[in-house]
C-alpha cells in the first residue's frame, strides 16, 4: 500500500507536466490511419519516430528534423546518408511491449511529435493514444502497406509540414508502382520465376506469401514458393528448399550469398545451379525490407532486373543514383553505386 | 531395438521432398540421380542421425542425472547446462559468428556452467552435498537465463531476434554432416563411461553410505557421472538447440519397461530416445511447410504419452 501515494503523486504531476505543451502553440488538427484527431505543431522541428520504417521515412521527408535515430546507421550506410543525419543519437524504439526507450528518454530528446509509420491495428492505435497522453506529444500513425505508399508519403508529408517535398517523392512512387504493372502485363504468369527468400546465415529462415517481409516479391510478380501458414518469419529445412526447388533465391544475408554454392545441401536448387541468387543491397536502407518502408521502392526496380533480365527496362545503375539522389539527398559516385550492387 | 530401427527407417522414408521407396533404395545402394543422392546423403540422412544421437545423449543423461541424484524430476538441465550453452550460442548469433563457432559457443558455454556449479558448490560449506550442488546450478542456470533475455533484447530485431527464437525452441533443420562429426566424438566420450560403469552407478542410488559399504567413492564417481552427462548435453544443445522433456520423460518410459536398476535401464534409455527423437523430428519437418521446432514438439507429443504410460503401469517406477 506504500506505493500508492507515490504513483498517485506522479501521475499528477505527469498530468500537469503534458496538459501544458498541447495548447501551448498553433498546429493542425490532424485524422490519422486509426481514425483519431491528433493536434500537430504547425510546423513540426523536432519529431521523433517510433520504429525502423518511420525513421526511414521521416529521413526523406525531413531529414532536418530527426531527433535520432531508431537504431544508429552502421558504418557502411554512412556514405549513402547525408552527413548531418550520421551524428544522430540512437534513440530506440518505442512499439509497445517490444520497447528498447522508456517515456522519460523520450521526453529528454524533446520531440514535439511523434511519427510511426507500419501496420495498423488496435494495438499500435491503442499504444499511440496511449503514449500521446502519458507524455503529452501528439503521435501520429500512418499506414505501412505497400499499396498505400504514395498515399502515405502524402500524409506523412503533410504532418511533417513538408507538402511539395512529399508530392515529389510521392510522384516519384506513383510512377515506380506504374511501370512494374505494366512491366508484369507483358510477362504472362508462367513465366514468372518461383522465388524463395533467404534470410539467416544458412538461409533457412523465410517469410511467406502475405508477411511484410516479402510483400515486395509478390509486388513484382515473383510467385513465393513458401507457402507458410504464419505472417511473420519462418524456418525451414534444407530438404523442403529442394523440394520446393526456387528458380531464384533473394537473400539479405552477406555469409550466405556468399557461400550457397559450396554448401552442399543446397546443391541441385535450380537457383544455386544457375547462379541465380542474388544478394538483396542493404545500405543504407534494405532493398526487401529492413526497414519495410519508401526504401522498397527501389528494390522493385532491382528485383525487375534480377527477376526478369530480359524484360526490365532501363539502366538499373541510372536509376538507383537517381533514387539516392531524391530519396537520401546523397549523389554515390559510380563505383559507389557497383559496389553497392555488389559489381 | 527393432523401435528404434522402424523408427530410423520411417525417418529415412519421409520428407517433404519426394523420394520414393525405389530411389531410397537406389541410393543407399550407390546409385540413383544426382538431386536424390543430395537430399538423401547430404540432408536427410545426417538429420536422422542427428535426431537419434540427441535423443540417445539426453536420454542417457537424464537417466544418469536421475540415478545419482535419487530423484525422479531431475532432468539434465539441473545444473544449468542447457541455459549455459543457450547463453553461449545466442550470444554467438549476437556477435554474428560463423555457424560452427556458435556451435562451438553453445558447447563451451555450457560445459562452462557446470563447471562453475561444481566449483561454487565445492568451495562452499557442506560442499560435495547434493542439495547444495543443485541449489547452486539452480542459480547459476538463472544468470544464464537473464544473460540470454539480455542477449535478446540487445539483438537485432528483424534479423538477429528470429534466429535467437528459433535456436532456443531447438531444431535440426540446419544440421549438416560436419555438424554431426564434430557433435559425435563429445557424446560417444560422455557415453562410454556411462556404459562402462553403468552397475556401480546404479549403486548410488542405495545411498552413498550403502555404496562406500560397497566399496565405492559415491562423490567421485558422481562427479564423473556429471561430467559425461554434462558433455553429452552441451554437445547436443550446441548441435539441436535447446529441446526440452526428453531428457526428464525417456527415462521414465524406459523405466516402465525395465524398472529402476541403472544397468539394465541406460541402454533401453538410450534406444526409446534415439526412436522418440527421430520419430518427433520426422514430424517436425513433415507435418508443415514451416519447421516445427522440436521443443513444442517434444512436449504436444511427449506429454501426453508420458500420461498414458503412467496410467498403465505405475507399478514399477517408484521402487
């Protein structure tokens, strides 16, 4: 009964600390994915965002006003991030349970708003109405889906206050998603090759049709061979790749790609046989996902090039300095870009 | 015996990747097509021995633990050797080690453990007791335990965290021919003793006063005892993963067959887990498209046989 007193003490205090920086200037009200109004700072200068695929958004959009960084850029991501950005402090994330930041960190980086940007649901819609008025920041949430993305970067644009620089990136989207429609309209359905996602060191994690982890191969019209039942990720064994039998492995890990050829249960996959497996480019941002966000717009371009050699349009090189330049702000020379793509 | 080869064979025939009965044969007998012979030599063959040496290592572990310990719920874990050698290999997929040295990790870490349990338990007063040497391993097993929520929570979440689940669930999904030479050579040494001394184990559990009457060094030889079991568990956890309940459960439907004398119990052990092992991780990579990892597995199809076994014949086991 002793604590009693003393929570009771510091919710008021709390209360009367985060009544006050609401109201204290003008802003905008704003409806966000889950339906709630949230009353944003008119010009919002110091925003914090919630997890990896907001922190990548909030850096194309308005770079100026992180306050840190979910998880610090490792050292190869520096290049391709602009130098002001690289210094930023490792924050945390803030995701309900999953939390590595606690409120009080949060409060002492000084946000006056709080973004996230992924899967909408009521847990993330309650955890954003709770935070929002434990520590007093208006928090926004915007949906992650790929499908909405050029809607999102609208949205986000327009709470960040940043409206024309969201409707570049948006177009920009727009017409990424339009050319790989009409990229697949010509490649008829049995000619798309089976595709299996290789994560792990021995490659035998996966994910599924339907997780956000390979949404973006079923984008460009690769058909996934992992029937699996769960959304997220999943583990398989080496005899059910075989059976499966990928014409193309995309992997995110550096040790596999590098060794899948000499690792003899893998010896046979189509994949493996035909040097078809590609190792997905990570920095700063992932092709496939890590995060799930607008840096998976360049890797449908790459996985058009690597799916379909002989249909894709247009120099994948050309097009990946010109994402770096709009979406990062940062201009990689051409043997940065080689490297990048792994030569 | 026959179980245990129905059970290999049942394990050589199933997988997700179809092989008739005929290409089995052909392979086996030096032929067959190139895929086939990768999937039966390279995969599925290693994995099924795999599946028969964890199961056989944990079984006669648990058997030996049971023994020396004179206490029916004790389980090779009981001195932390299994949160020991999780700690070590998780915290090898942290620093992002090639595979073999987190294998490796897991194998060290764990044997680490117990020897730190010996030696606090030792240097403490009324060291050498059981009690004490298991309150110590309960203890130590708990730090191994908050270093590997601490492992979790500093690990990458989209790519690191997965690995570290998965790997602490237990699963032979991975497992390679190298990964069953190197874990071979750690648990035939740990079983050999075991075997060779199984008669004057099965005296410590009369008591040590009844075995020092018989002429037996009851702290010594249990510590030997510890060692082996130790050996044959990090070998496995660091080859496996961490698999629960076959190390407490298999001793006891072994039991059931053969009553509480440790000579006549260890080989039946040795034979109902490699059976069982196979047999739960031919389920565990057929019944799915994803891996089931062996530690739910062991427990859904464990329990409730271990259940049905106590209620047929509950004569024999609390001798």
């Amino acid at each position: 009964m002793r604590h009693f007193p003393s929570h009771a003490l510091k919710g008021a205090i709390l209360a009367a600390l985060t009544a006050f920086p609401a109201f204290a200037f003008d802003g905008q009200t704003i409806t966000d994915a889950t339906g709630r109004e949230v009353l944003v700072p008119a010009n919002p200068a110091r925003v914090f965002a919630a997890g990896p695929p907001a922190s990548t958004l909030l850096y194309t959009l308005k770079p100026e006003a992180m306050v840190g960084w979910v998880r610090a850029p490792k050292k190869g991501d520096l290049p391709f991030l602009l130098p002001a950005t690289a210094e930023l402090p490792e924050l945390g994330r803030l995701t309900g349970k999953g939390d590595t930041l606690n409120l009080e960190g949060l409060l002492a980086s000084e946000p006056d708003l709080i973004v996230d940007y992924g899967t909408v649901n009521d847990t993330y819609k309650d955890l954003a109405a709770r935070v929002q008025e434990q520590a007093g920041v208006p928090y926004v949430l915007i949906d992650g889906s790929f499908a909405a993305l050029p809607q999102s970067i609208r949205d986000m644009g327009k709470v960040l206050a940043v409206p024309e620089r969201a409707e570049t990136l948006a177009a920009y989207a727009e017409a990424a998603l339009a050319e790989n429609d009409a990229l697949l309209a010509e490649i008829p359905e049995d000619q798309r090759p089976t595709v299996y996602l290789a994560r792990g060191p021995e490659g035998l994690e996966t994910a599924g049709k339907g997780s956000i982890n390979a949404e973006i191969i079923e984008r460009v019209g690769g058909r996934n061979v992992a029937e699996v039942e769960s959304k997220g990720l999943a583990n398989v064994s080496p005899e059910q790749v075989q059976g499966w039998a990928p014409e193309v492995i995309i992997t995110i890990d550096r040790d596999f790609a590098a060794n899948v050829g000499s690792m003899p249960e893998w010896q046979g996959v189509p994949a493996v046989k035909n040097g078809r497996v590609y190792l997905a480019p990570s920095a700063p941002f992932g092709f496939i996902d890590t995060p799930p966000s607008v840096n998976r717009l360049i890797g449908l371009k790459w996985l058009a090039h690597k799916l379909y050699p002989d249909h894709a349009k247009g120099d994948l090189k050309a097009d990946v300095a010109a994402f770096y330049g709009l979406f990062y702000g940062v201009k990689p020379d051409e043997a940065a870009i080689t490297a990048l793509l792994g030569g | 015996m026959l179980g245990l080869i129905a059970a290999l064979l049942v394990g050589a025939a199933v997988g997700p990747y179809p092989l008739s009965l005929r290409q089995i044969a052909e392979v086996l007998s030096g032929g067959g097509e190139a895929q086939a012979q990768t999937v039966l030599w390279n995969i599925r063959l290693p994995r099924v021995f795999a599946a028969a040496l964890v199961g056989a290592a944990l079984s006669a572990a648990g058997a030996a633990y049971q023994t020396v310990f004179r206490n029916p719920l004790v389980s090779p874990d009981i001195l932390g050797v299994s949160a020991g050698a999780g700690f070590g290999a998780v915290l090898g997929i942290l620093l992002g080690l090639p595979v073999m040295a987190i294998q490796m990790a897991g194998f060290g870490a764990g044997i680490g453990t117990v020897a730190l349990v010996m030696l606090l338990s030792l240097s403490l007063r009324g060291g050498g007791q059981v009690l004490v040497l298991v309150l110590c391993g309960i203890a130590v097993g708990a730090l191994a335990g908050a270093g590997i929520s601490l492992v979790k929570l500093l690990a990458d979440p989209e790519q690191q965290l997965p690995a570290i689940t998965f790997w602490l669930m237990g699963s032979l999904a991975g497992i390679k021919r190298p990964d069953v030479a190197a874990a071979l050579p750690a648990i035939l040494l740990g079983l050999a003793p075991l075997i060779a001394l199984r008669w004057r184990i099965g005296i410590l559990s009369l008591g040590d006063d009844e075995a020092r009457s018989m002429g037996i060094e009851a702290g010594r030889l249990r510590l030997l005892v510890i060692a082996c079991a130790t050996l044959m568990t990090s070998a496995s956890v660091a080859m496996a993963g961490v698999i629960g309940w076959i190390g407490l459960m298999v001793p006891h439907m072994a039991r059931l067959i053969t009553g509480p004398r440790f000579d006549r119990l260890l080989p039946v052990a040795m034979l109902t887990g490699a059976g069982f092992m196979v047999l739960v991780d031919t389920a565990a990579r057929t019944i799915a498209v994803m891996e089931v990892p062996l530690g739910i597995l062991t427990a859904v199809l464990g329990a409730p046989v271990f259940v049905w076994l106590l209620t047929r014949g509950a004569k024999s086991w609390a001798e």
